[in-house]
C-alpha cells in the first residue's frame, strides 16, 4: 500500500525584479529545506550559493535561466519563497538608538521590495567624451568570483566588483565591449582612472539594488521612536 501524498502544494505569482518576468513559485520542501540547512551549517559559501540557487530553480513553476539573475533577483526570489513556506514574519532584535535597549520587532516579510535604478543610472560619465555603461553582476558570478565573495579587504571587494560590472566603455568614436577585452586591459583602463572618476563607478556598485525594508518601532524602555533600513539577507536572516 502506498503512502498517501500529504500536501496539494499552492504556486504564487512574482515578477522578477531586474527584468519584471512575471512566473509562479511554489514553498520550499523538507527535502529541499534539508539541503539548504546542511550547506548553511558548513559555512562554505560556494556551497551556500548552489544549495539557494537549486532551491529557487526547483520552486519556479518556469524554465527560468536563473544562473543570468541578479544578486537582489535571487535574494527577492529566496524571500517571497521563503515567506511562503515558513511563515510571512521574523522576529528581529535591535538597539534603541538613544539607550541602547534592545527591541524586539516582528517584520512583515511582505513589504520587503527591492528598488530598481532607471536604466540611464546606469551610464556613467566620467568625461565629456567617455561613459562607461554598467551592469549588475549575476548572483552566480558574485559568489563564483572569490575576490567578491570572500575578500581580503573592501578595497578587493569594490575593485574588483567595477571590474567585473562594466558594461561597456563609449567614446564618440566606439564604443568597446569590456568582456571582450583581456583582464589586463581592464586593469588598466580602472588604474587610470582620476579618484574622483573611480569614485563614481564605486557609486553606482555602492548604490545597487538590494531587497530592503524601512522598521520603525518606539523603545520599549524610553520611549524614543526609531527607524532602520534593513537592506540585504543578511540584515533579514543573519
């Protein structure tokens, strides 16, 4: 005799930030929770990184490239899943700003959203005849790439970030496809660059798209109100 089947899994719709695809999703598993957990307690973060990236693409009702996608696709993606499998709030804790008090706050998962640039932010001019149209780097790339995803300082962090996430670099005359260039080539145009230029491409790497949400809660002890921005997973579930 064979064991009934529990559960008529419900799908819900979401449109995918950075390219507004609308598809359908379904709530994680035991099978598929089990094996997010197992990488989440090694700490390894390529290991991390393929266990969310294979809970999403067996949650999507659509063939969705999801490799192509965004970091904040996939930290939105990993959200409203989650939301639908464990629950649509999370208790988090935080300091009241004025006596340090720590507050406990329950999050309503739902108003999590994620702030999409314009397309034209994305085009940096860095003189009267040179822009450089960026992009936002996939969340494979991210964590495939070790001098992103495990740093030594911030500084191999933002350098190699812009390395990785121009576009293109466009004068009057071209306008040159940077992936096509060598490593070295791209080195080397970053290095040549003016403080004040570099400082503009770190902007907009500053300044990408995360999943974010505004809390506002009044102090339990001194009553003062105060409000945080949480912006990425880590500020949700770290």
């Amino acid at each position: 005799m064979a064991l009934p089947k529990l559960n008529d899994v419900p799908y819900y719709s979401v449109v995918i930030p950075s390219t507004g695809v609308s598809t359908r999703y379904r709530p994680y598993l035991v099978k598929e929770e089990k094996v997010l957990l197992i990488a989440l307690e090694s700490g390894d973060m390529k290991q991390i990184s393929n266990a969310t990236i294979d809970l999403i693409k067996n949650c999507l009702e659509d063939n969705i490239d999801i490799d192509s996608l965004s970091v904040f696709d996939i930290e939105y993606l990993f959200v409203k899943i989650r939301t639908k499998s464990v629950g649509e709030t999370v208790n988090l804790n935080f300091l009241c700003s004025s006596c340090d008090t720590e507050n406990e706050v329950v999050l309503n998962l739902d108003s999590v959203s994620v702030p999409i640039q314009s397309k034209d932010k994305r085009t940096i001019a860095l003189t009267d005849d040179v822009t450089v149209g960026m992009r936002y780097l996939s969340y494979s790339e991210s964590n495939e790439n070790e001098q992103i995803s495990s740093p030594t300082s911030y500084a191999e962090y933002m350098f190699e970030t812009i390395l990785r996430s121009m576009h293109t670099v466009n004068t009057e005359e071209e306008s040159v496809l940077v992936k096509d260039e060598p490593d070295e080539s791209k080195i080397e145009f970053l290095n040549s660059l003016t403080t004040d230029q570099f400082n503009k491409l770190r902007s907009f790497i500053e300044s990408s798209p995360a999943v974010s949400c505004k809390v506002d809660f009044k102090c339990e002890e001194c009553e003062k109100e105060n409000s945080y921005t949480l912006k990425g997973l880590n500020d949700f579930f770290g």
